[in-house]
C-alpha cells in the first residue's frame, strides 16, 4: 500500500467498513443475521426484517429461567471504539415496527468492546474477547419472547445496530404490569428524527435501574439528539407522590406544583419551585421536550431558548456519573426544538467539554480549518442532503450521514484536502493530490 493510501486510511479510520454480530443468545434463523447496521429509513426495523418476512427460530434454542444472569457475546473486531448497548425483550411472536420492547439492561460505553480508539482488527470471524452478562427480571411473565441486543457505536457514521434471538422465559410467572414498567427501548438513527452524536458514548434518556458504565478509551459521553428522541426520566408508570403533614402553596414554570396537606400526587413536565409551610415528600416526573427543566435523573437533554443564540447550537456531553447524580445537560439554540450536536470538540479530540458552535469557533481562531480554498463547517446534526457528500474543511473534515451532517473530523497527520462540499473529496499528502469518491460506511 502506498504512503498516501496509508495516511488516508488512517485518516478515514471512522469511517471503515465491518461490523459485529451477537452469538449469544443464538439468534434467530430468519431473517438472516447479518452484521451491518439497520437501513437509515428503519424499513428493516426491528431485527433487520425486510418486508414479507417472518421470523424462525432456525435451530436456535434459548431458555432462560427468571431472575438468572445470562451472557451476552459477540463475533467480529469493527468494534468502532466500543459505544453502548441495550438488551430488550418483547412478548411478541412475529416482532414489527408497532412491537413494544423494553429494556432489560443498558450498557454506555465500552459495549461491544473496551478501552478502544477504533476497530480490534478487520477479522469478521474472530471471538470478541469481552463478555456482557444480564440479569433477567424474575416478576415479569414467563413464556416465549424475542430479545434485541441494539448497539449505537462510538465512532463512524450514526447507525443503529440490532440482532434479535427467540428466547423461552421459564419459572413462576409474574405480572404483566411488572413488564410494562420498564423502560422503553431506545430508537435513533432510521429516520425518527433522533440521532447520536459521533466520537462520544451514549447517555440512554431511559435506561432503566438496570444500568453499567463502562467506559471507552475515551470518557467523552453525550445525550442523544433530535426532536424525536425518546424522553428523558423514570420508567413510564412513574409519577409524583408523597405524604406529610400541615399546608402550603407553590408555584413554578411549569406543570408539578401543587399544595395541600396530608397526601397527594402528581406529574407534569416543566420545572418548578415553591414555598409553603408544612412538611412531606414526593416526586414530580419531568417530561423531555420542554424549554426549561430542572435536574433529572438519566442524563436528560434540555434545549434552552436564548435570545440571540447562533443557528445550529452546541451541545454538552458529561460523565455518567454526573449525569446520575441528576445534573443537567444545557444546550442553546436558536428554537426550544431543535438541539444539535457539538461540533469540532467531540470529534478532534474525544474530550469530554462541549464544543462552541461552527460560528463561534471560526471567529475566535479556533476553527480547524486551514486554507481559505475549503469550506465552512455545518452544525452537526442539522440536515444535509444527499447521503455521503463531504464537506472539506482544510485539514479536518466532515461527511454527509443519515441525513445529517457529522461532527468535524480530523484528517491523519500530514494530509489536506482541497476544495469545499460534493461528492469527492481531495486529499493531498506532501506533493501528492488524489480525489476519493467514496461512500464509506460504518
């Protein structure tokens, strides 16, 4: 390979091809399993079932008795610098679009891989060293079920992955209330209108008690992005309750308050504070989507309206445990609808701090842009059309990805490109220029 073809591929690292497959479980027969993401418009979602198919269990058999742990394995090396995961299980015999799925366990960071910068090797066929296990929930009803393992990798182009595997649930059964108390499973990136910031692990709005942090090579983690993301909070039976003593009154910007004496409850969206004499305790649940909340547990998203702000906004990523502790994450736009990612930090160096917008960054210096042939960034995040069209920016650049432009991404060390957005990019290493056209997936 040339020096030029080595510097490029270095470069173009996120966006190689390859992918992982779930073994276990043993997943169904039909559809056949195969190891790349979902299509961008969700027509293979759920389980990658293509229209007029069905599902077969193929040989595939896999009790499991309530409350056991179970293991979660995988083939393959594109690990993509690991990302986050879930396992989810619903009661339907033939999955589709409609089915409900709820999560069982959620993994962010360091699933389907740890401590990675990129892929493991290019060996499609090689045992993934790192073993996931899972708790089955032992009040839930027994019966058949089918499990999904979903991956939203950590590096490449914004794609969702999911393997599903027909599962016998066996033991005394519980209640079916138990099982719809659990969280939903999280849907982005076909076409929903939520997607995932690249370069960083996700922050699951809902990911249920279920939960483990595990990290990447990187502590970079970010909230999902997009109007039409799953809300952020408590399982979708939780409310506000609480009981006390004497009487009092109080008052805020949004649905939740409430006054009186003895018991009550409530939920609403919004936030709120208030004053009032008397004593008790309880809890108001926040709905996602509003333009002011208070600190919520689950990393929740918030967009801020703010006069004045920039089109395109920046977003804030945060550590697990900050997000836990029902810190906040803050981002301005320029509507109370729309939140985009960050731009040029998240992906130039993996860091964990938010990234100014493309606007703010150019004007202060910091952009990474170095010649004045290339072109501007674009907001990751905001729309962008057709699939797979670059957008040079000197020695960084960014590509055109289900429908929405990516974080700003480094070239390697000692190359350039020329020109600013279309369907080629040119990349020069010392005296050397050569045009890609390439539609690279992750």
């Amino acid at each position: 390979m040339s020096a030029f073809r080595s510097l490029f591929a270095a470069s173009m690292v996120a966006l190689a091809s390859g992918h992982m497959l779930m073994n276990t479980p043993q997943p169904y027969g039909t559809p056949a399993l195969v190891n790349g993401p979902l299509h961008a418009d969700g027509s293979n979602f759920p389980c990658q079932l293509t229209a007029g198919g069905s599902f077969s269990a193929g040989g595939a058999s896999n009790t499991y008795p309530l409350g056991s742990e179970q293991e979660l394995k995988f083939t393959g090396q594109a690990v993509h610098g690991g990302g986050s995961c879930q396992v989810s299980i619903t009661y339907d015999s033939n999955p589709s679009a409609s089915s409900t799925w709820k999560v069982i366990r959620s993994i962010e960071g360091g699933c389907p891989a740890q401590g990675q910068t990129g892929n493991m090797g290019d060996d499609a066929n090689a045992a993934d060293p790192y073993t996931y296990n899972f708790t089955v929930p032992d009040n839930i009803p027994t019966g058949s079920v089918t499990l999904a393992w979903t991956w939203f990798n950590k590096i490449g182009n914004r794609e969702m992955y999911m393997n599903c595997a027909p599962v016998t649930l066996t033991g005394t059964s519980g209640s079916k209330s138990n099982f719809d108390s659990l969280p939903d499973m999280f849907v982005a990136n076909v076409g929903n209108g939520c997607g995932t910031v690249d370069s960083t692990d996700l922050l699951f709005p809902n990911p249920g008690k279920d939960v483990v942090s595990m990290n990447g090579a990187t502590s970079a983690f970010s909230t999902p992005t997009g109007t039409g993301c799953q809300a952020a909070g408590a399982a979708p039976t939780a409310g506000g309750s609480g009981s006390g003593s004497g009487s009092g009154s109080g008052s805020g910007s949004g649905s939740g308050s409430g006054s009186g004496s003895g018991s009550g409850s409530g939920s609403g969206s919004g936030s709120g504070s208030g004053s009032g004499s008397g004593s008790g305790s309880g809890t108001t649940a926040a709905a996602a989507g509003s333009t002011s909340a208070a600190a919520a547990a689950g990393g929740v998203f918030v967009t801020v309206a703010t006069s004045g702000a920039a089109a395109g906004g920046s977003a804030a990523t945060t550590s697990p445990a900050a997000a836990k502790s029902g810190a906040s994450t803050t981002t301005t736009s320029a509507t109370s609808t729309t939140t985009l990612p960050a731009a040029a930090g998240g992906a130039a160096g993996g860091a964990s701090s938010a990234a100014a917008p493309a606007s703010s960054a150019a004007s202060s210096g910091s952009s990474t842009t170095s010649s004045t042939s290339t072109g501007s960034a674009e907001a990751a995040g905001s729309a962008c059309s057709p699939d797979g069209t670059w957008n040079c920016l000197g020695n960084s650049y960014q590509q055109c990805a289900s429908g929405v432009w990516s974080v700003v991404m480094p070239l390697a060390q000692g190359t350039t490109c020329k020109g600013s957005q279309g369907s080629s990019i040119d990349i020069v290493s010392g005296r050397k220029s050569r045009r890609v056209a390439l539609r690279f997936r992750a």
